[in-house]
C-alpha cells in the first residue's frame, strides 16, 4: 500500500520555495542538513579514518571534498590534521555565515581570516568552489591527490557525467573516498523511492535536492569507466524494510539477492594508477 505520509510529504517538499528550504536546513526543520554541515568533526574523523585503513596519510596531501556543504568547518579540519591545501567545492551550497564567522573567531586560524562580519578562507590553504566541479577545472584548477564526499553522490543528477570529471580533477596515483546513502531520504521509509516510475519520480516526487536512485552496482560500473581500481563495500543494510516495500519495488532496482538488494548505505574507494 502506498504511505499517504510519503507522498504528502514528497510533494509539499517538492514545491516548497528555495528560500523556505534553506529557512528549514538553518533550523533543522524536517530536512536534514548533511554531515558536513551538522556534525564536521564527526565528518572529518570518518575520512582520516577511511584515509588511514587503506593504509594512507593525508599528510602533505591536497585534498578535495565534493559538497562540502558551506560550512568550512571539514576543511579546516583537514588542514589540522596536516592537509596542505583543501578545495571545497560544491555548486548548490551557501557559505553559512554565523557558523565559518565563529570558527574564524576560534579554530580557524591562520586558515580563515575575518573581513567585517565575513569568514575569508586564506587562499594559501583553502580554495573555495561555489560552482560546479568544471569550472574549476576550466579554471585551471590543480588536481587532488584525495577526493572525499559524504552523503553528496546520490543528490548528483547525472553521475555518469560527473564521474569524469573527478577523475579530471585528481592527480595520478590519487584517491577517492565516498560515503554514500542510498535511502530515500524520508528515512522512515527507506525504499520508497524505488517504487515509482521514472516518470512518476521525476515529474511529481523527487524533492528539490534530487535523489539519483542509484544502486551500489550502478556506482560500481560508472566509476569503473574512469578509475583503474573500484572497490564497493556495504555499510549498513535494512531487510526488514526492504521486504516489506518488496512487492512494490520496480524490477530495475532488483538483482535476485535481497541481501544485496537491501543495502542502504555504501563505501566507495576508487583510484588512478
């Protein structure tokens, strides 16, 4: 049966004004902001310890974060943690004014600098890209030797576009490290997207953030086109709300191993020989 709650909500989201949503992200009203925004120590801990279990330091690295979300907060962290320079980049994101301005004021020297009531990155450690990956390509922007997302790949529409042009972006022998969610993001129910048609999602219910739907097998083959050495592992799974959406759940989004099919939460390493 299709959950009235769902779809009410869907639509209301859908339709609400970019103003009312950024109101709703500040407050934490209904939509959760990402981790990056909400929680940046809880963020930059997750990618040092990536970064470390495959045997790796980012020590002396440059590193690039896709989405950051328009709090500086991750790359000053990673820059403490002995980065040489971070590139945040994300197209849709507002740097959020009250939260870089007070780590200006704290922690965030000598990365941040204050100019009257605004937080300045120091383009010495920190590169900020308030616009598509290829604009700072097209701008001759250096490759990374680390690339990190966190819940930002399954928001990307048009992934098998945006994948070269990470690969553009990192340096040979560079790394990717990404945390993606697979849930419908009206986590109560996680799997509700996969029961409606393209057309259906894309016309009436994918919210303004857009959820790509992707799968983990689907990650797997677009970054294997651009990258020498993909490796997919799963983070968390749900089978009881899986099989409860089961008989609802269109046949493209389905492999045969509910296992498999129930994951909603991956990890994803790529690299370039």
């Amino acid at each position: 049966m299709v959950p009235l709650d769902y779809v009410t909500l869907r639509l209301v989201r859908r339709h609400l004004p970019n103003r009312v949503v950024r109101l709703l992200l500040e407050r934490r009203i209904i939509i959760r902001p990402g981790l990056e925004t909400t929680a940046p120590a809880e963020a930059i801990q997750r990618f040092l310890d990536a970064i470390a279990a495959a045997g790796l330091t980012i020590a002396g690295k440059r590193v690039l974060i896709y989405g950051y979300g328009g709090n500086y907060g991750t790359g000053v962290g990673l820059l403490q943690a002995g980065a040489e320079h971070v590139v945040l980049v994300d197209p849709f994101a507002e740097p959020v004014r009250a939260v870089n301005l007070a780590l200006a004021q704290g922690q965030g020297s000598p990365y941040l600098r204050i100019a009257g009531s605004e937080a300045m990155p120091d383009p010495g450690y920190l590169t900020v890209v308030n616009a598509p990956l290829r604009r700072y390509l097209a701008d001759g922007g250096r490759p990374a030797d680390l690339v990190l997302s966190n819940s930002v790949l399954e928001h990307v529409d048009g992934v098998e576009e945006a994948v070269p042009e990470l690969a553009r972006a990192t340096a040979p022998g560079g790394e990717h490290f990404h945390f993606v969610d697979m849930r419908d993001h009206f986590f109560k129910h996680p799997f509700e997207m996969l029961c409606w048609s393209e057309k259906a999602w894309r016309r009436m219910l994918n919210p303004g953030s857009n959820l790509n739907r992707l799968r983990a097998r689907d990650y797997e083959r677009i970054f294997s086109r651009s990258f020498q050495r993909v490796r997919v592992e799963p983070l968390a799974s749900d089978l009881k709300a899986f099989r409860s959406a089961r008989r609802r759940i269109r046949p493209e989004f389905l492999t045969g191993d509910e296992e498999r099919d129930a994951v909603t939460r991956i990890f994803l390493r790529a690299s370039l020989d």
